[in-house]
C-alpha cells in the first residue's frame, strides 16, 4: 500500500485541500439534501444515490422526505407505503435495510442517528461508504466517503493503478482521503471529491482543463488520466425468459401476486408470471399449462399484447405479456389479490410491471 500512495508526497495537501474546497463553494449543484445537513436527509439521499442517477434521484428524494419528514414518520410506516415511495428506483433490498435500521434508530437512539463510525456501522445496509458521507457531512467528522466517482478522481490524481472493482482495493483509496481530508471542513471536502467526480473527473473524456486540481493529478502529468481507472469487466448478465399475464376475473378485477419475503424484488407486487424455455418456441397451450403447474391456476389465455425487456445488473428479463381471464374463485389470500384498476395506485409493482401495465392499458 505504501507503494501505492507514494505520489501524496507530490502534493502540497494544504494547496490541494483549499482547491478543490474553494472550487466547491463556488461551483456546486444546488441538491435538495444540500439544504442543510440533517443526518437523516443524508442518509436518505445517501443510500438512494448508490447505483443511481442523481437527476433520478431528486424526484423521489423530494417525495420521499415529504411522506416522512423525519426518522420517527419513517420507523412508523408500514411496509408497503414505503415501498410504494421507492416504486420505481431499483435496488429495493436498500430501502428495506434503510427502514429496518431507522426503526433501530428510533428505538435504540433515540432518533438521533449516531455520529460514532462504530455506531452508525453497526446499522443494516450501512456500509463504510455511507458511514462515512454521514459522519462527514452531517457531523463534520474526518472519515474517507469511497465509492465510485472517488476512486475514479483519486485512481488518476495520484495515479493508483489498482483495479478498483476489487474490493479489497477500496482500503487503498481510504488510505488516501484520510491523509489527504480536510479537518478543519471534512464535509465540504468529501463532497468535493464526489462533485469532481460527477461533474469534471467523469468515466470518459475528463474535463480535465476546467479542473480546479489539475496542478495536483499525476495523471494528468503523465499523460494517463484516460487509461485510470483500472476496472476489470463484469461477468455478462443471465438472459431470462418470462410470460407474464395480466389476467381480470368476471368483474374486471385484475389478479396480483405478491413475490416472496427474501431474493430478487422481494415483497414488492407484480402480474402472475412464470419461467419458460427460451430456446424452445412456446404456444398458448403449453404457457397455460406452465401456470397450472406454478400456481394450481385455472387461466383462459386470450391473445399476446406485447414484449417487455427489462435490465438488471446480473440478469436481463424478456417477458412475453398476455391477457387472459379467471374465475373469482381463485383464492385470495395475503399472496394474492384481486384488484381494480384505481386500486394499483395502493400497492408497490417493479418498473418492469409497471410497463405491463400500460401496455394493458394501450389496449383497453
């Protein structure tokens, strides 16, 4: 690690510090979580941006904070309300780790979300990363916020050539931001970092003339800044193919199904759907037969309304849709539910269920 970290001493930290801080203060994108530091807009904000888009994020922050103003509105709601606030933005298993560690908030601390790397690590879903935003930036505490953007900015100012995909790596960068971290405004300085990453320092063709710290980048000296990161590749995603059905009964109800408690999507809402064969050519007959086997359902398979693609980071769903129709006397239970068409404004589906159903509604 030593070896790795030996361009600090290149840079006059103090000088570094106050660019990028200063550039910051003058710079920065006006971001509703910016507003002030409360902890607990932090960590909401926080645990929404990993893996997302900050534009995306906004609007759901927004809404978000509105339906639960503060850590005791959010430790208080149901389960389903607050999937349904996060309907839409993926990754669900971190708004269920962010409202089972809420809940030990309130109860354990109080609502007051710790200011101890202790403490707040020891949280569900809160990883060194988000332990180290919040201590940062809401506290003022000097703790490295690593992720993404600053391995990015860190790999090519001190030229690590590490590969930043393997974890172990992250230690490396950590190293870095606590010798290079501001004391005296460790929140403004972290997010610096995250901000040159976004805005100047980005994946391909870095800004790199409008940079506040070009003086500091030993990539930029040595003419590498776009050969680091070093990343290696993901394994290429699982293709899976699906039949949904969107399937009504005599009154026009349409039949949902709950997914299970733990995987993939978990507890959120979606259409009966099952697995089929992707390299054999099914027709009606066999997919009907395909949900009797799944689900003990009787279905009536009236006519195909389209194909919906739909990209995780592991895997990609081709889903065939389908409407059909079923007796009422299917059995509802807490699995599944026959509702109306007013009613899915009540319960939290996938963004890819979501597509099926304005499909649905292209056709009716």
């Amino acid at each position: 690690m030593v070896n790795e970290l030996k361009n600090i001493e290149k840079i006059s930290i103090e000088n570094f510090q106050d660019d990028l801080i200063s550039w910051f203060k003058a710079e920065q994108r006006e971001l509703p979580w910016r507003k002030d530091q409360d902890p607990y807009k932090v960590w909401v904000s926080e645990i929404m941006l990993q893996q997302t888009r900050v534009d995306t994020v906004i609007p759901y922050f927004n809404r978000f904070i509105e339906w639960f103003p503060t850590i005791k509105d959010l430790a208080d709601a149901n389960d389903e309300k607050v999937l349904k606030a996060w309907e839409g933005l993926g990754y669900y298993s971190r708004v269920r780790n962010l409202h089972s560690a809420v809940k030990e908030v309130n109860e354990k601390y109080g609502g007051q979300v710790p200011d101890t790397p202790k403490e707040i690590s020891n949280l569900k879903g809160v990883g060194p990363y988000t332990a180290g935003a919040i201590l940062s930036i809401a506290y003022g505490v000097p703790e490295p916020a690593v992720d993404g953007n600053v391995m990015r900015v860190l790999s090519r100012i001190l030229s690590i050539w590490e590969d930043i995909a393997k974890p172990s790596t992250r230690k490396v960068f950590e190293k870095a931001v606590r010798q290079l971290i501001s004391h005296d405004d460790p929140s403004a300085f972290n997010q610096a970092l995250m901000e040159l990453g976004a805005l100047i320092c980005t994946p391909t063709s870095p800004s790199c003339l409008l940079c506040p710290v070009r003086e500091h980048c030993q990539g930029f000296h040595e003419g590498v800044e776009s050969e680091l990161p070093i990343k290696t590749k993901k394994n290429a995603q699982k293709n899976v193919e699906l039949a949904a059905i969107i399937v009504k009964d005599e009154n026009g109800r349409l039949l949902i199904h709950k997914r299970p408690e733990t995987g993939l999507l978990a507890n959120l809402w979606e259409f009966p759907n099952v697995e089929i064969n992707q390299h054999f050519l099914m027709g009606k007959s066999q997919i009907t037969d395909l949900f009797k086997e799944s689900f003990d359902m009787n279905i009536m398979l009236e006519k195909s309304i389209g194909q919906i693609e739909h990209v995780f980071s592991h895997l990609i769903w081709n889903i065939r849709v389908y409407t059909g129709s079923i007796s009422s006397d299917f059995p509802e239970d807490n699995e599944w539910k026959f509702i109306t068409l007013t009613q899915m404004e009540d319960y939290a589906f996938p963004v890819s269920f979501q597509k099926m159903l304005k499909l649905y509604k292209d056709t009716i």
